[in-house]
C-alpha cells in the first residue's frame, strides 16, 4: 500500500485535501468516483519518507536550514523566470478572449507560448500545455509553477473550471490584475522618487568622505590645527572607508545576508511587515494598498464561486503582508467557529471601520462581493490622492534631508577654520 495526497470536490464545489493508501494512483482515483467526488489531483505523497544513514545532528541541520534554502531558491527561481505582472496581464486578457471564440484550451496555449517573447514563459506554457494533454486538470498544471501562476491564479481557475465557466472568471481575473498592476505601479512610483534622491545623497556623501575629505585632513596635519570633535569623527569614518573598503562591502553584504535570513522567520517577516504598516509617511498608503488588494482579492474570488471559507484562506496567503495574513487566518479560524464575518475582521484589529461596516451591509443583504468591490475602489482612490499629497511633501522633504546630510559634512570639515579665526581675532586683541 502506497500513502498519497489527493484533492477532490464534491458536487457543491468544496474543495476536501488529505492522505490516503492505496495500492496505485489508479486504484483511488477509482475508489473517490464510485462515491461520486470530482477528482482534482492525486499524487504519491513525500511526507514521512526518509533515507538511512542519516545523523541525528545532520538531520537538524538539515531542517533548520530548509526553509531558508528553499527561499533562496523560490527567489532565484523568481528573477529567473522573469515573468512580471504585466506579463501575466497580457495572458490572461488573451487566453479569456480566445477561449470565449470557443478555440480549445489545448491549441490557445500552444499559439500563446509561441507569441510570447519571455523564453521562461514560453517553456512554462508549453509545460503547461503537454500537462493538460497527459490529462491533468489546467489548475493542477499551473499549480507545478508557483513562482509564476500564485495561489489566488490557481484557484479563481480552479473554480472556472469547476462550474464551466473559465473564460468568464479569466475576464475577471483579468481586470483583478490590470488594477493590481496599476496599483501597485502607484505605490512603487511614490516611494521610488526618495529611494533616488537618497541614494543619490549617499552617493553624494561617499564622494565627499573619500574624495575631500582628505584634502581637508592634509591642511590641517600640516597647519599643526586642534580639530574640533565632529571633524575628528569625519577623517576616522573617511579612513575606514577608503582603507577598510573591503572590509565594508563585506560588513554590508554580511547585513544583507542577515536581513535576508531573518525575513525568512515568521518572526522577522511580521517585524518588518509590520515596521512598513507603521512607518511615517508611507505607512497609510501602504495599509490602504494593502486593503484594497484584500478586498479585491476576496471580492474576485466569491464572484467566481469559490466557498467564503476557502476564499479567505487564499486571501490569507497571497495579501502580500505577514500582520494581514495572519488576522484573516484568525478570522478565517473563527468563522469556523460561527463567527459572521464582519465580527472576526473587527476582532482581529488590522481592518479599518470601513471595511467591517461594508462587509456587515453586505452580510446581510446578501451582496458581500459587491460590497467588497466598492471597499476595493474606494481604498483604491484613497491610494491615488495618498500619492498625490505625498508628491507634493516629498520634494520639500527629500531637499530638507540632502541639505542636512551635505551641510553636517561641510560644517564638520570647516569648524576648524572657524575656530582658527576665532583664535586668531583674540590674539589680535
């Protein structure tokens, strides 16, 4: 007897995972259609299987550092793909408008991948496509791409395919992800601009440290000048800098390193997570990304049949911030329980009265999607005059910041005159 994973659904729609023995893949798929479920996967299942040999030290090394290979892979796996959303965009619009002409999933994603200019696409399509000719279901064949085609891809497919009605809920998807894109572009493009202008101050002060800073160190080792402390501070950090580089870029990619494990900890992912919720400025415009993305995630995925259970555990996973995913893990928890959903989002206290308000009218009318789209595109507005105000301060603020940075510099190389002068005029009293 063989243990494997299956997926199936029952003639309402609800999706049921678990373990199961069988003797062959065949036997139990058999064995689920005599009791009349939809069969979406079976495969052998990897849990519980292990190779001899192996160390008690070993082994909890190995599983201590598995999850930080894994996501080491998972982003390299990313870059490499190249796939961006707007790629994804592009396909999407193209296979719901194809496949409405009534061509054959089969032969749209054979002329989609030999369109398409991203070779790692095109490799991923034509996988996809010889998937589904081996009899996979299309969800199940997107699903062996996670680093391209999420959670929340796979199951609005996932539920088309299960009423009939997948060009419909890909033209749905399609417009989730043009206003996903253009989001996402808009909260990008307001912190971009003082993400250059201080990298262009540190660039700044790089030049200053190596490039005057000595300068100013000869003049006055030869003049024989007591150097106040703030000029003393500067020629040892410019020393370290120019004799000790090697030594920094190390230090630095030691830092990135670090960050970069640390955010693959649950712990450190909430930290930062909830560090960009909190930050000045920028922390109510990312909040208010953050719900629209929620809503609109939720609102999309009950409009394309998906059970209100199962839609808010993928909203879970895919709200693309640690502190939400977790309040709506716990709301989800308790739903379960009974609780109605505009109550388990207010006890989690991550949702604004806006959105619980929404969600309780819609609850109770019976219209929570459309209700949840109207939070989606008033947060969605919210971002837009966010970004706007923001223009307007960031300019003013980033000048204030690059002044301070190079005047701190020019003073602390300067004081020294200052103070000569100073002695000098007393002496000459």
């Amino acid at each position: 007897m063989a243990l494997f994973e299956y997926e199936i659904a029952d003639r309402r729609g609800a999706v049921k995972r678990g373990r199961a023995e069988a003797d062959s893949q065949g036997d139990l798929v058999a064995r689920f259609r005599e009791q009349g479920q939809l069969v979406l996967a079976v495969r052998p299942s990897t849990r519980g299987q292990g190779g001899g040999g192996l160390s008690l030290e070993g082994l909890s090394a190995g599983v201590a550092l598995e999850p930080f290979v894994e996501a080491a892979r998972e982003v390299l796996r990313r870059w490499a793909s190249g796939v961006n959303l707007a790629t994804m965009v592009l396909f999407t619009g193209q296979l719901a408008a194809m496949l409405s002409g009534g061509l054959h999933l089969v032969r749209v994603l054979t002329a989609l991948a030999a369109e398409t200019p991203n070779k790692s696409f095109r490799k991923v399509l034509e996988h996809v496509r010889d998937a589904i000719t081996g009899g996979t279901s299309f969800a199940d064949a997107l699903r062996e791409h996670p680093h391209v085609f999420d959670r929340l891809y796979v199951a609005v497919i996932r539920a088309g395919e299960l009423s009939g009605s997948l060009p419909v809920v890909l033209d749905t998807l399609t417009v989730y992800l043009e206003k996903t894109a253009n989001l996402r572009r808009k909260v990008k493009g307001a912190i971009a601009y003082p993400a250059v202008i201080l990298t262009v101050a540190l660039l700044v002060v790089f030049v200053m440290v190596v490039k005057i800073v000595p300068i100013f160190q000869g003049v006055y080792a030869r003049a024989n000048a007591t150097l106040p402390p703030p000029t003393r501070l500067l020629i040892v950090f410019s020393d370290a800098v120019r004799h000790s580089t090697l030594t920094v870029l190390v230090l630095l990619l030691l830092v990135v390193i670090g960050v970069f494990v640390a955010l693959q900890t649950e712990i450190g992912r909430r930290t930062f997570d909830r560090f960009k919720l909190n930050m000045p400025l920028f922390g109510p415009l990312i909040r208010k990304a953050i719900m629209a993305r929620v809503c609109r995630t939720l609102s999309v995925l009950l409009n394309s049949g998906i059970p209100l259970i199962e839609a808010m555990e993928t909203v879970s996973h895919v709200a693309g911030n640690k502190v939400v995913e977790e309040a709506m893990a716990a709301a989800t928890t308790r739903m379960r329980d009974g609780g109605t959903i505009a109550d388990t989002l207010r006890q989690t206290g991550e949702f604004p009265s806006m959105v619980t308000q929404l969600v309780a009218t819609g609850e109770e009318s019976g219209t929570l999607p459309a209700m949840l789209a109207k939070a989606a595109l008033y947060y969605e507005q919210q971002v837009d005059n966010t970004v706007a105000t923001l223009a307007t301060l960031i300019e003013p603020i980033m000048i204030v910041i690059m002044g301070a940075i190079a005047g701190s510099i020019i003073f602390a190389l300067y004081l020294p005159i200052f103070t000569l002068g100073q002695a000098i005029r007393g002496g000459i009293k």
